[in-house]
C-alpha cells in the first residue's frame, strides 16, 4: 500500500481526538447531504401541498414557536460543556448526575410552559398575528395547540442529542434530525399522491410528532446500550449542580435569545412588511444559501466538544492547528458562495420553476450573510467550547438593538425581503470583528479581563 494512503488512513483510525473528529466529519457528510436533499424537495412538495400562502403562513409559525426554546435557559448547551467535561475525566457518575438533573429541570420548566401557553391560546388572534383571512381562527387554532405540544415534548426528549454532541458523536444527532425529516416527508409525499392536499393541520401534526416519537425510541434504546452508565434516574438528580448548569446555561440563553429575535422575527417582520407571500421567497433563497452553511456545519460539528476535552487537558498546541485549518477551508466555501450567487437564477428556475420569483438583490444579500456565517462558525464553536461568553453576551445586546433599529430603516426603504437581511448582515459585523480577537487571546493565553470571562 502507498505510504501517503497508509498515513491517511491511519488517520481516521484509534481513538485520538483528531481521528474522532475526522470519523464524524466523514459520517456527518453523508448524513448531510441526505438532509439537504430532504430540504431541497421539501419546498416544492410543501408548495405543491399548500398554497404559497399556506405555506408562509406554516414558516411564520414555526418561527413563533421557535421563540419558545429559550425556555431551556440554555440547559442543553450548559449540559454539553458540562458533561464534555465529565467525559474527558472520566468521571461517569457525575455525567450521570448532570444528565439527570437537566432531564428534571427541563421536564418541570416545559411542563408549565406548556399549560401557560394552551390557557391563553385561547385567546390568542392567529388571523391578526399571521396575517392572514385565508384559514379561519378556529383551524388556526387546532394548528397551534397541536405544533406546540409536540414542539415542545421534543426540547426534552432531544436531550439524547446533546449527550451525543458531548461525547464527540455529532453524526448521531444529524442522523436523529434526518431520519426524522426523512419520514415526514415520505408521508406528506404519500398524501401528496392521495390528493389530500391544502390541510395545514395534517401536515402540521405530521412534521411536528414524527420527530418527537423518533427521539423517543433513540432516548430508550441509547439509555440501555451504549448510555448505560448515563441512564437518568431520579435517584442520581442533584440541584447542586443546576448551579453549574444555570449559570453556563444562562450564558447560551441569553446567545439564543438573540439568534431567536434575529432569525425568527424576521419571518415576522417579513410578513407585516410585505405579507405572507414574501415569505415563501425569502425562505426559498435562504434554503439556497444555507447550503454551504450546512455543509461547512458538518467540518464544524465535532469541534465544540472536542475543543472542550482540549481546554480541560490544556492542549493549546491541537487548538492552533485544528483553528488554521478551519480558516483555509472557510476561504474555499466562501468562493464557493460567491459562484452560487452567480448562477442563483438558473438554480431557482430549475428548483422552483415559475412558482416563486427571487430578486437578486435578495441573493446578493444572503450571499454574503452565508460568508459572515462561515467566516465566524470557526471562532464561535472555540470561545463556545471553552466557555468564555461574557464579552459574546455584552455584545448580543448591542446587536439586538441594531437589528431592531435597522430592521425599521431597511424594511420601509427596500421593497421586498432584502432589506430585512441587510439588517442581519449589520448585526453579524460585530461579532465578525469582535470573535476572532477574542479566540486567539484566549489560544495564545493573552486574555485578560472580560476576554476571558
């Protein structure tokens, strides 16, 4: 065998971090490019499914109840440090007991979300909310009340996920989500060809549980073969360490709140602005451009935890070179970007045909809002795996003020959904500029004050 064949392979094989990583990179692709498959033609399935009104109506409302996840206080991403941690120590017993504890903080805070919001969905006007006087109040209704259910059972049963993220396992949790778009859109496509087409409440409740109970059967079957050790019970449930886990949480809650007022208001805004159609343009350019933002999310998704169980065994010398790579390989996706948005209209005549018509100022737009995102992924999974939030959070208020301010501006200057991303681009800036400072501070052992908090 050649040597340079023999090195590479040797590469991908033991139990070294860096082949770990190179393992689930591998995994994650193929996994990925299902998934984006899955995307892809979900859009014209959905808007063969529905009309182009229903089908904004079904984007603005899973960017509402989106707004719910903050509800976890970032117990999830606490829980990946946390137990990142534990795992690289060795110490199952106390990974045990974080996993227990989260699953009991999270059970009594969704329990209780979960009647507030069914009490006052009463009372609530979908019609006005969504824009719309196509779909009576009462459907909208049922819609609701069943989404949010599920929506909110799966921020406690995903929590299987985490563990696998913690335990450098990534690919795991990208197949969890695939298979469970997977059948869901087996079954919409199935009742595509039975023609039961245009009902929202079906299709929501179909989107909505087939994860749910997907989780559900990963969570018993992990819990008693490869998580056995790890299996919650109430007896290893210890709320001395939700201190630990709050306060790291809170950190991430407090991120997610702004990736919540950024990305989920923007359907929103998109729909008072210019209305319920807009937002079935805008959704079908952003699933373009997130493309390579997937992709490079697959190179990306084992360094989180992987950088944790480096900073926790001091192996500076790992971070420097994994980080160097990262930032060659962000330079080639970003190339990449800028040929998508060449080519833009030819894609999305053969994607979506004449059903939806993108400007190009749109896809300029959210060309380079995917290039900040790509430029930034590196810096962002290296300060959240070592845990070293305060200036990130300092920032996210600003940010939130920006876009808030700037959503207003651009919203009334431009004439379609553009504007709504420019602003987005603003906000990101900061981070752009602010991230990679901090990440080589904290690599080179330089950081002081709130750069290292």
């Amino acid at each position: 065998m050649d040597i340079s064949l023999n090195n590479l392979i040797l590469t991908f094989k033991g139990n070294t971090r860096g082949a770990k990583a190179k393992r689930q990179i591998v995994y994650s692709f193929f996994i990925q490019i299902l998934s984006v498959l899955i995307g892809l033609l979900y859009v014209p399935l959905l808007l063969d499914f529905l009309t182009q009104e229903k089908y904004g109506i079904w984007i603005t409302l899973t960017s509402i109840l989106g707004w719910f996840s903050f509800f976890d206080i970032g117990l999830g991403n606490g829980l990946r440090n946390k137990l990142a941690e534990a795992l690289a120590k060795g110490n199952k017993d106390l990974g045990k007991k974080y996993i227990s504890t989260t699953y009991a903080i999270l059970i009594g805070i969704f329990s209780v979300v979960l009647v507030v919001f069914h009490l006052s969905n009463f009372f609530l006007n979908w019609n006005s909310i969504l824009n719309t006087k196509t779909i009576d109040n009462s459907e909208l209704y049922v819609l609701t009340s069943i989404v949010f259910t599920f929506f909110i059972f799966r921020f406690i049963v995903q929590l299987i996920s985490v563990i696998y993220l913690a335990d450098q396992k990534p690919s795991a949790t990208k197949m969890m989500n695939t298979g469970g778009n997977l059948v869901a859109f087996i079954i919409v496509l199935i009742l595509t060809r039975l023609t039961l087409k245009g009902d929202l409440v079906l299709l929501g409740t179909i989107i909505s549980a087939v994860p749910v109970l997907l989780f559900v059967v990963v969570s018993i079957t992990s819990f008693n073969t490869r998580y056995k050790a790890l299996k919650p019970s109430v007896k290893a449930v210890d709320f001395k360490l939700s201190n630990g886990l709050i306060n790291l949480g809170a950190k991430f809650f407090f991120l997610q709140i702004a990736y919540i007022v950024v990305f989920s208001t923007s359907n929103i805004f998109i729909t008072q602005f210019y209305g319920p159609g807009e937002v079935a343009v805008y959704n079908v350019a952003f699933k373009y451009f997130q493309i390579p933002v997937m992709v490079f999310s697959i190179v990306m998704s084992p360094i989180w935890s992987a950088v944790t169980d480096a900073y926790t065994k001091s192996d500076y010398g790992w971070m420097k070179r994994t980080l160097k790579q990262l930032n060659v390989l962000s330079l080639l996706f970003i190339a990449g970007i800028v040929l998508m948005v060449g080519i833009s209209d030819w894609i999305y005549g053969i994607w979506v045909g004449d059903k939806i018509t993108v400007p190009f100022s749109l896809s300029v737009t959210l060309g380079i809002y995917s290039c900040l995102q790509i430029f930034v992924a590196p810096y962002s999974s290296f300060i959240n795996g070592i845990g070293k939030l305060k200036l990130t959070l300092s920032l996210t208020f600003v940010g939130i003020a920006t876009y808030l301010i700037l959503i207003y501006v651009f919203g009334n200057i431009f004439k379609n959904s553009t504007g709504i991303v420019l602003a987005i681009i603003c906000t990101h800036t900061i981070g752009a500029v602010i991230q990679p400072t901090q990440t080589y501070k904290l690599l080179n052992k330089t950081a002081k004050g709130i750069w290292n908090k």
